[in-house]
C-alpha cells in the first residue's frame, strides 16, 4: 500500500533548558526531518540562544552547553523559517504533545500564530506497532529496530531517527490484516491529537485492496490471531541410553559445546544419585559459569522414557523463559532425544480471548486502557502462547487486567474455545516430558495432577526456594477495605444519583430486600470495628513497633500472644463471615432482580448492573480471606508457627488497624511439596556456608531427607575473570564521612565502566546516594537507576539491559534474585554487609522464635544467611566463561571484626587489600591490563 505518498511529514524534535515552557525556559535546538513519498528529503537543525543559563541537567542529557548557544541567533530569527518549513506539513514528534505545544508557546511569545497542523504521535503509534519491545525511548527503539542514530539527545539526529521510526511503523500497521485493522482504526478516535488518521487512513485504503486473510492467520470474530502451531521436534537416531563414559559424552558434544571436565564430573554425580533408588534429595554446589542447568538437564533427560516428567523450578519467570528458550534447545540439540518441554505459570499470565473481546466493546476506554488494547490487537497477529508476558509490561495494575487474564477454567463452548490460550497451555503441558515453573507456582500447584506420576524434580537457585515458599503463604486481611468496599456498596445502592433505590425505589420486592440489607451493612461494619480494637488490645505484646516513611505503625507478634487461649477474635471472625455471606446473598438477589427486570424507560441499568456485580465479586474475596485465616487460626501449631503484623495507617486510631500472617517455618509445608516428588535435587552456586550445607539443610526442612551433597569446582580459572578488591581504610558505616566518599567514588572513578551495580543495604540509603550523584557531570553518560526511585525492579532491569552505560543503586533482589545476561555487569560494588536489618518484622519474628527455641541467632541464621547473599551479590558478576569484572568491597568490618575471616573464606578468590587512595588506579587499569 501507498497511504502516504502524497503527505509530507515534518519530523520535529526539540531541545529545551526545562519542560515547563512558562518557567522561562527555551528552546536550544530545533531539529526537522521532513518526509516525502515515505523517505527522509531534508533535515534541519538550528542551535537556538535562549538568552539564559542550561541548566547542568539538561547539559549532562543533551551534550549542549552554554557556549554552544552563546553566539547563535535566539528564537525570533528562527520563527519565520520555522513557520515556512512547517507549513502544509503533518507534524510528528516522539511525545507530540510536549514539542508541539512548547514550539507553540515560543512562536505566540514572538508574535506568530499557533500551528494547526495535524499532529500525531511516534510513542504511541510503536507502542501499537511493536508491541513486544521492552522500551519506548526513543534511544532504545531506535537501537532495537537498527536504525542509525548516531546522537541520541541531539533534535537533529533525535528528529531523523524518528523520521525513520515513522516509515518503519507505517510499513508494520500497513502489513496488518484487513480486520485488526478495522477494529484499530474503530478504537483510535481516543489517541493523542490526530493520530488517529494514521490507523483510519490504512484501513480505509486497504479495504480498498480487499487483500485476502494470509494463511499464517486465523479469524474468531473480528479477532485475528496467528496460527497456533507447534512444529514437533523430529526424533534424532540417538540412543536413549546414558552415555556413561566421559569420551562417549565428549563424542555428543563435539562441534556442539566444550568439553569441560568439572561439568561432566557433575552430570555423572547426578546420574549416579539417580540411578540409586534408595536416594531420595541431593543437594548440588556448582559455581555461576560451569554450565549446572545443563548438567541436571542431561543427566534427568535420560530417565524421562519412562512416562516420568521432569519439573524444573526456578525462583523467577525470567529464568523459566531462558531455560525453555535456551538451555533445553541446547540439550536436544546435543543428545538428540525426542523431548517436548513447556512452562508452566498461573493462567492469570494468558490472556483471555472472551474477556478481551468482551473489553472492546464497553464504551469509552481510559487512555492506557486504550492504548493497552491496540497494542494487544496487534500481538495477536504475531502471538502463538497468548502468554501476556511477551508484552513486557512492567506492571499489570492497568484495571483492564481484571477481565483480560484468564481465570483458568475450562472454557468450554465459548466462542475461542477451540483458540483458548490457557486451555492450549495445559494440552501441551500434558504432553511435555519436562515442564519449567517457578517457586511460587510450585509450592502453591504442588498438587496439580499436570507433573504427571511419581515426578523428578531440580529446584534450581534453591537458596532462595524457602523465601519464596514462605512469601506465597503470606497473606493479610484489609479490614479498612473491607470496610470501604460496605460503604461503596451502600452508596450504589442508597446514595448515588443512579443509587437502586432511587431506580427501583417504587418496587415493593426492591424496596423490601433494600430496607433489610441497610441495617445488616451498618452490623457488620460494628463487627470489623471490635475485630480491629482486639487487635489494637494487644499492642502491649507486640514483639516489635516499626513505623514506616509512610507513617504507618507496624506492630509485630507471635501467634500466641495475638490469638491467646479463649481469644474473643475467631468467635467474631465467625459472626463476621455469617453477616459477610448475608450481605452478599442480598445483594445478589438484588443484582438478580435488576436483570430481570423488564422495564427499561430510561434507565441506564448498564453502569450500575456492572458497578453491583463488581461490588459482589470483592465480597467473594473477602469471604474466601476470612474463611483463610479462620482456618489458620483453628490449627493451634499453625499459629504457633506463624508471625502476624498489626499494621495501623492511623498509629492514633484502632479502627485502622489491618492484619497480616507471615510464615516463620516452612518445614511443614516443605515436607508436602518434598512428598509428591522423586528424586530431588537442590541446585545453587551457594548453598554452603563456613564450608558446610548444615544451615541450608535446616532451612530446606531436610534433615530426616538425609541428602547427598556435592561441591563442584569451577570449569575455568576463576582468577582470570574475577578480582575482588577490599578498601582497609574506608570510613566506618556509621561514621559522617562514610555517604560523601561513597558518593565520590561513584562520581569519580566509574569513567572505563559500562555497567555497574552498588548494592545497598536500605532503601533510605538508596535514595540519599541518587539525589547527591543524579545531576553530577562526571556521570553524564551512565543512564542512574535506582530501586524505590526509577520504578518497578523489572523496569530497571530492562533500562539497565539496554542502555550503554548505566549504573543500579539496588538493595533487596538486586543481591540475589536477578541476573544480566543481556549486557553483564563490570563492577558491583558491595557498600555493606549483607546482614539482614534486624528491626525488619520478619526478622524479629523469626529470630524471637529461634530464640525461644534456645537457638544461637547470630551464628545459626544471621551470618549463614548474610553470608550466601554476600556470595550472591558477587555471583551477580561471573555469568560465564566470557564474563570478567571486579567485586569492591566497603565495608571496613571486614578486616576489623571477628566474622571478618568467614566473609573472606567465602570469597573463591585471594581478595586484595587496598587503600583508598589506590582505588581509581585500581578500577581504571582492570579492564586493559
């Protein structure tokens, strides 16, 4: 097609001091691309005087600085050539509605009229276009769709990179099928300004071509969708025998993957506890780099020809993804055996057809939700999983997700039954000889009848498998919102301008089920307020009081001492969920009448009907959580080994207090998920601690298991890709000086880095370095993240992964729980110890209840556990065999206290001793000696 051959796009791209036009900020530079007949004719750039200083921000971000503009022209010579090159143009920019009005206000402020240009947008239409890219920077995409951009935050290459951006989304929507594109260009009218004519424009001259539905698609409704077909892997003529000598192994991976020693020790360690019967758990230590997920997955691949699965559980869906995208093609790949593998994950992650066809159709959508929409439109064509996750989004709060993620049921006879994603999934899941979930899912679906019979199982990362089987028992009861949701509730029905009662008021069966259920709403809101002051009544027990940035009062207890003996709280829990399911059978009987009821003279039921059901489905949720802890609170040794959290958002008001339960020993849920499985293996690269697996058997909950243990040894010299430095003389954590030469070096001695993580120990920390080092010019050309600051973890990940040069303040996870296999990291500084914080309520909980077992705190579970997260932190750096950097360590304490010795035994490298002042030779010369 040729929608646009006869449109000339002006591509604009503005440089300004500030992004408030009114707060005496200018334009520095304007730069143009125009477009003719779908390529770029012209560029423009002029460098603008704005007759004020750049501020050092804007300086660091565009590479302008105030003697680039001392003697150029200011913004009235420009105006008038501006306005001729813009004129019977379209204006295009990356975020239209910052650079149109901007460009707007200076030509008003000099005396010209505003343009009216059709105006369309850049980011919003590659949102749409290209769905699955992880950013929408201009920088990013720009790199991720190849096009030459050689100064990213200059308008004049800013403008032609988006120039070129535009043709290359226009040739994608152009591609599209006939009906995605109707329904796009139907949703459009609600984008920015007049991006809405690019989408109504293609559609209209591509029915004019009436091309036919390709066959790489199929059409459910007005939904396109691609083809769900999986090719099956062909059967190799390899012997589904284990090679059990080394040269028959190294026969396999010749021309394949190297033969390394250390890693074949391994695999022949895990064939042999596997062909022991009696053999039930092994625990595996393999150092990062020496290829351990091969190793399991060779070794198990051998015994899945007996209608036996393997289930791989890893801590995240990141790692999931990599190892069904990576590591398993690379083992059939090898052994050529005829092996299907799948993920698995909660149905909530596919998207549901029926909801999402349903969503497109329920009036006037908010912006995101819109947007949200289009894009999915598209995904559609190029989608075969429906897995959302491809769309990497960094959260799913956008309220759209509630009706787009699939509940995960059957399905059956709706309209994309046959076209299901989630029913696809577990057909296909059926099938697999090894599936690939995470922690969570397990512990939670350790049950499931889809592992199949007497199932293998490798917790892969398994330092970190209690933390998560912990987190996913953890839950709360939000008594304030309960609360809310009874007076919203009231309000619909009552208050509200279209409240029931004022439509239906003059119904006697109505007015009947309204004037019962008032009063029972009003009782039962009496019930949550005494359940919140017995709650408040025992603050005096509290094993600790946090109150947090936020003001909230966190009080923390042990079961007992909450919920003692003959507690009035479970006999008002239960008058709770008796007056909760009343509540809830009325007002479903009122949602009943409503939709039967025939007389529809102007009564907009739609808005109402939908807002009453919802009201319903949160009481549902609420009944389920109350029955939850009920039940929790019945089991005397549950609440014996639970902790519970008294969090007020009024620490003055009782009637603000919410309840939360926090699992403090696993070991019996631990024993069940063991129980459904066979031979398990434990695989991390840090699973010992002082030289031993004694913490990380108790923490497993494996001491009747009696496992095997194994410790690998590295498949390359460590030392040749690993240095770890110490500064002697750094000042201590809490001395004045500590945060000011901190923030020096990361100033001043980062220069030949390309990415670098600092990790932290807080949170607060966290956000005093970003504020003293975001505007510092030394740093001008690292993108500076940081946790609690620069948005979601997953957001920072992927900004990191992408930009050049990009350095993480990050704390939490950022030890342990993520990896960087897309760019590698060249330094990671360690600014503490890794010790747990100890006013932490989980913390405090868990250590009162060691101590009440006559348990040696500090030595049985705080340094083992600051130790593995200390080796953690530092494996964030050697990934591979092709990965070298340098571990840095801050913290003084560790040539100064009597633990030191146990972090530095830790270490697999000699660690160097170094003062400060030998720092910045130290950091600048690793990467070219």
């Amino acid at each position: 097609m040729k929608s646009f051959e006869q449109t000339v796009f002006a591509v604009v791209d503005l440089e300004t001091t500030g992004t408030q036009r009114e707060d005496n900020n200018h334009i520095i530079q304007f730069g143009c691309a125009i477009i003719k007949n779908m390529k770029v004719v012209k560029t423009y750039s002029f460098m603008i005087n704005p007759h004020r200083e750049i501020p050092i921000a804007v300086q660091n971000l565009t590479h302008i600085h105030n003697k680039d503009v001392a003697h150029a022209k200011d913004f009235s010579f420009y105006a008038p050539k501006i306005v001729k090159i813009l004129k019977d143009t379209v204006f295009v920019a990356h975020n239209v509605n910052f650079d149109l009005p901007f460009l707007n206000y200076e030509l008003v402020q000099h005396g010209y009229e505003p343009l009216t240009n059709r105006a369309i947008d850049t980011v919003e239409l590659a949102k749409i276009a290209f769905p699955t890219e992880p950013s929408y920077k201009l920088s990013d995409l720009t790199a991720l769709l190849h096009i030459k951009h050689l100064n990213p935050h200059k308008a004049d290459s800013d403008a032609y990179g988006t120039a070129v951006l535009l043709i290359k989304i226009i040739e994608r929507l152009e591609s599209l099928p006939q009906a995605t594109l109707n329904t796009l260009s139907s949703l459009a009218h609600g984008l920015i300004r007049d991006t809405s004519w690019i989408f109504t424009t293609i559609a209209d001259d591509a029915r004019k071509e009436k091309r036919p539905l390709s066959s790489a698609y199929q059409q459910v409704r007005q939904i396109i969708l691609r083809k769900q077909e999986k090719v099956p892997i062909t059967a190799g003529q390899s012997s589904t025998t284990f090679p059990k000598s080394d040269s028959a192994k190294k026969k396999l991976f010749q021309n394949k993957i190297n033969y390394r020693q250390p890693q074949v020790d391994l695999i022949n360690r895990i064939e042999q506890f596997l062909s022991a019967s009696k053999q039930r758990t092994l625990l595996v230590e393999a150092p990062n780099g020496t290829g351990k997920t091969f190793s399991y997955l060779f070794a198990y691949s051998y015994h899945l020809y007996t209608n036996r699965k393997l289930v791989i559980a890893t801590p995240t869906k990141v790692l999931q993804r990599q190892i069904i995208n990576h590591e398993i093609p690379q083992l059939l790949n090898v052994t050529k055996l005829d092996l299907k593998a799948e993920e698995v994950k909660a149905s909530s992650h596919y998207l549901d057809l029926d909801g999402f066809y349903q969503s497109l159709y329920q009036g006037t959508p908010n912006k995101l939700t819109l947007v949200l929409q289009m894009r999915i439109l598209v995904w559609l064509t190029e989608t075969k999983t429906g897995d959302l996750d491809e769309l990497q989004l960094t959260n799913y709060r956008a309220p759209l997700f509630t009706q787009i993620a699939h509940p995960g049921d059957a399905r059956v006879g709706s309209i994309f039954a046959g076209v299901d994603f989630w029913n696809l999934a577990r057909q296909r899941q059926e099938q697999a000889d090894i599936l690939v979930t995470n922690h969570a899912y397990l512990a939670n679906h350790y049950n499931d009848t889809i592992w199949g019979q007497n199932p293998y199982l490798v917790i892969d990362e398994a330092h970190r498998f209690v933390d998560n089987v912990i987190s996913s028992r953890n839950d709360s009861f939000q008594f304030e919102s309960l609360w809310g949701a009874l007076n919203h509730l009231r309000n619909l029905l009552y208050y509200a301008d279209d409240s029931v009662f004022n439509q239906y008021g003059n119904d006697v069966q109505f007015n009947f089920l309204l004037e019962k259920l008032d009063p029972a709403i009003l009782e039962l809101i009496k019930v949550i307020n005494h359940l919140q002051r017995l709650l408040c009544s025992k603050k005096k027990k509290a094993v600790s009081q946090n109150t947090l940035a936020n003001g909230n009062l966190l009080l923390s207890f042990r079961g007992r001492d909450l919920f003692p003996k003959n507690s009035q709280f479970l006999v008002k829990l239960t008058e709770l969920q008796r007056k909760l399911e009343d509540i809830r059978q009325n007002t479903n009987q009122i949602l009943f009448k409503m939709y039967n009821e025939t007389d529809n003279s102007n009564i907009d039921r739609d808005a109402i009907l939908s807002e009453t059901s919802g009201q319903i489905d949160q009481l549902d949720d609420f009944i389920t959580k109350s029955y939850q802890l009920s039940d929790l609170l019945r089991k005397k040794a549950y609440v014996e080994s639970e902790g519970f959290i008294v969090t007020l958002t009024n620490p003055q008001d009782p009637l603000s207090a919410n309840l939360s339960w926090l699992m403090l020993d696993a070991t019996p849920e631990l024993q069940k998920i063991y129980d459904r499985f066979d031979h398990i293996s434990f695989v991390s690269a840090t699973l010992t601690s002082e030289n031993g697996f004694d913490f990380i058997i108790k923490l497993l909950g494996l001491t009747d298991l009696a496992p095997q243990k194994y410790i690998g040894t590295s498949t390359f010299k460590l030392t040749k890709h690993l240095e770890v430095l110490s500064v002697n003389d750094f000042p201590d954590i809490n001395d004045p000086t500590y945060e000011k030469k901190l923030t020096q070096i990361i100033e001043n001695d980062l220069a030949n880095k390309n990415h670098v993580l600092i990790l932290m120990t807080n949170l607060e920390q966290i956000k005093k370095t970003f504020s003293a080092i975001i505007n510092s010019p030394n740093l001008r050309d690292f993108e500076i993240l940081a946790q609690g600051v620069s948005g979601s973890n997953n957001r920072i990940i992927k900004r990191f992964a992408i930009a050049k040069k990009a350095l993480i303040l990050g704390a939490d996870s950022f030890w342990e729980g993520i990896d960087f296999h897309e760019c590698g990291v060249d330094l990671v500084i360690a600014t503490k110890l890794p010790f747990e914080a100890p006013d932490l309520p989980e913390v405090k909980l868990r250590q009162r209840q060691l101590v009440d077992r006559g348990i040696d705190v500090f030595h049985s579970d705080t340094m083992p556990r600051a130790v593995i997260r200390f080796k953690q932190g530092m494996g964030r750096l050697i990934r591979g065999e092709q990965d070298r950097g340098q571990f840095l360590i801050l913290d003084s304490r560790i040539w100064s206290q009597d633990y030191g010795p146990i972090f530095l035994a830790a270490v697999p490298v000699k660690v160097k001793k170094i003062s400060l002042n030998d720092l910045q030779e130290k950091l600048e010369n690793y990467d070219t000696r």
